[in-house]
C-alpha cells in the first residue's frame, strides 16, 4: 500500500472513533437530563414539605444519622455484614453487553429484600464503602430511566425506618 492510502484510512479510522465518542457522549447527556427530570417528578409526588422522606433520601449514606438526630426511639438496623451482602449482590449483577447485560431482575430482588430505607442507605454505604462509588449514580448509568422509576418505587413503598418500641 502507498502511503498515502494508509493515512486516508488511519484519518477515516480516527473519524469513527470520534463520532463514536461524540455520540456516547450525548447520549450520557440525554440519560443523565432525563433521569434528572425523573426524580425531580418523583420528589415533588412524594411531597416537599416532608424530611427524609423521599425514595432517594434513602440512598443518602448518612440517612441513618440524620434519621437518629430527628427520632428518640432505638432505630432497627442490619448488620454491617448483611449490609456487605447486598451490596456485593448489586454489583455482581452487572454485565458488559456481550455477557448478557445488566441483570435487573436481581437488583430489585436485593432492594425488595430490605425491610426500611435506613437498610437501603446501609447498603448504599457499603457499597460505598466496597467500589468507592455511590449507588444511585451506578443505578443511574447503568439502568433506564424506567428501570430507575421501579428501584425507587420499590424504595419509595418501605417505610423510613422501625424501632424496637413499634
């Protein structure tokens, strides 16, 4: 091959690889704007006025905290270790596209598991805690923004939190 020829398909290759890139990036934009506008719908349907209320509160790692500041009762939580379970379960149901994608049924199996969101906020910590990476901004790169409605749908059902006095 002539020169030439090699750098026009060298420049072709680059220009793919470019629009790709380009076209991933919009689309993060697109998801990312679209999931904003979700959970601002969800927040406002579940009501301004309430304090740590909201399905996605419920990802805040410091909600339990928060949650023994504003109650006197003995709040139930999970052990660090069944907290660490769930976690890793999340995380194993990733897949690259080639391996069969996401297994979203198994994330809402875990999330349908707990019992309060002060155990969705545990496990958020410790996955935290294991991957060095918020759970919610996972959920939201990986998931559809129906796949994230029904996560905090199945959040948004559980209540806050129990106590040993209920």
């Amino acid at each position: 091959m002539k020169i030439g020829t090699t750098h026009k398909i060298m420049g072709l290759g680059l220009a793919v690889l470019f629009t790709g890139a380009t076209a991933m990036s919009v689309r993060k934009r697109i998801r990312d704007k679209r999931t904003e506008i979700l959970l601002g719908v969800i927040t406002s349907k579940i009501g301004v006025g309430t304090t740590l209320l909201g399905a996605e509160n419920a990802f805040d790692i410091n909600y339990l905290n928060k949650l023994l500041q504003q109650v006197s009762f003995t709040v139930l939580v999970i052990k660090k270790e069944v907290a660490t379970r769930y976690a890793k379960q999340i995380h194993s149901a990733w897949a690259s596209w080639y391996q069969g994608g996401d297994n979203e049924a198994k994330v809402y199996a875990v999330f349908r598991k707990l019992q309060d969101k002060v155990q969705v906020a545990q496990v958020t910590k410790a996955y935290q805690n294991l991957y060095s990476e918020n759970l919610i901004d996972v959920l939201k790169d990986r998931f559809s923004n129906s796949e994230i409605k029904e996560v905090l749908s199945i959040v948004a059902q559980l209540p806050n939190y129990r106590t040993t006095n209920a």
